[in-house]
C-alpha cells in the first residue's frame, strides 16, 4: 500500500519538552515506522493519539507524568459521550480504537524506560452491543427459499439442512 497523500497534522505542544506527551507519541510513532508496521497502521495511529493528545492539551496536560488511571478513565468517559460531526454517537468500535492506541502508547513508554508503570493497562473496554438483524424474512419468504432448493442431489439435501 502506498503512503496516504495528504499531510498529517501536528500534534499540539512544545515538541522539545523531554517527557512531554507531544514528543513521545511522535517517538513511538516513528518506532512503528522503524519496526516496519504498515504505513496504514502508523497514519491510524497518528490520528487515535492526536485525539488524546489534544483531548489532553485542553486540560493543560501536557507531560506523562501528569497522566494516571483517572485521566484516562474520564478520557474514556468522554469518548462516550462524544458527538461526530454528523450528530450521532461515536460507535462501540471507534471508541475502543482510540482506547487501544493509547494503551499500546503506554505499553511502549513502560517498555522503553519512560514510565515505571502503565496506567492504562486494566483500562476495561465497552461492551460492544451485538443486536439482532432489524430485518427478517416472513414465513412464506423462508417457504419460498426452502422449495426453491432441488432436494434431489446430495448437495441440494445438504443445503436444505443447512437453511
């Protein structure tokens, strides 16, 4: 796969601060690149810690040091109640993405000495809601289907069990 076309956008902060969140998140972004992950991968990632990042800088936390479990917890709250551009909620699944990408962030700053433990480790994940299918088929759809099965060859039968 290529690399995307467009031009990513900067994280927020001072860049030089050694431990500050700016500067680590772009480190482990190029530690990604330099492991050979995807450049697919890296540009997700860029952007799911972007949105921490800058989540983050409105509070005025800029610095690992100044992150713990509670943070994240109301970060995740957050992630909850958060509104796309269209209105509608953000899904289950968008919400465990940028859950995950900060969690690998702090798995790597433990891994690489900038932290002496992970404060998102046991974050705990949404439930995601699995329903059932709004449509379903009338029973003389299902009649329709099952008769237009010919139940005179081996794999007719077995296809009629199946259904």
């Amino acid at each position: 796969m290529s690399e995307p076309h467009h031009k990513l956008a900067v994280f927020p902060g001072d860049l030089t601060q050694t431990r500050g969140l700016s500067r680590l998140a772009l480190l482990h972004l190029e530690w990604l690149k330099e492991h050979n992950y995807s450049i697919r991968t890296v540009y997700s990632r860029h952007y799911l810690l972007l949105w921490f990042v800058e989540w983050c800088a409105e509070r005025e936390i800029t610095s690992i040091d100044q992150v713990n479990r509670a943070l994240l917890e109301r970060y995740q709250r957050s992630l909850h109640y958060k509104q796309k551009s269209d209105g509608k909620m953000m899904t289950i699944g968008s919400q465990m993405n940028r859950i995950n990408a900060v969690q690998v962030l702090f798995a790597w700053l433990v891994k690489q000495n900038y932290l002496a433990a992970n404060p998102a480790s046991d974050l705990e994940f949404p439930k995601n809601i699995k329903s059932l299918p709004k449509e379903v088929l009338t029973q003389s759809e299902v009649e329709t289907i099952l008769n237009s099965i010919d139940t005179t060859t081996a794999i007719g039968l077995r296809n009629r069990a199946i259904i």
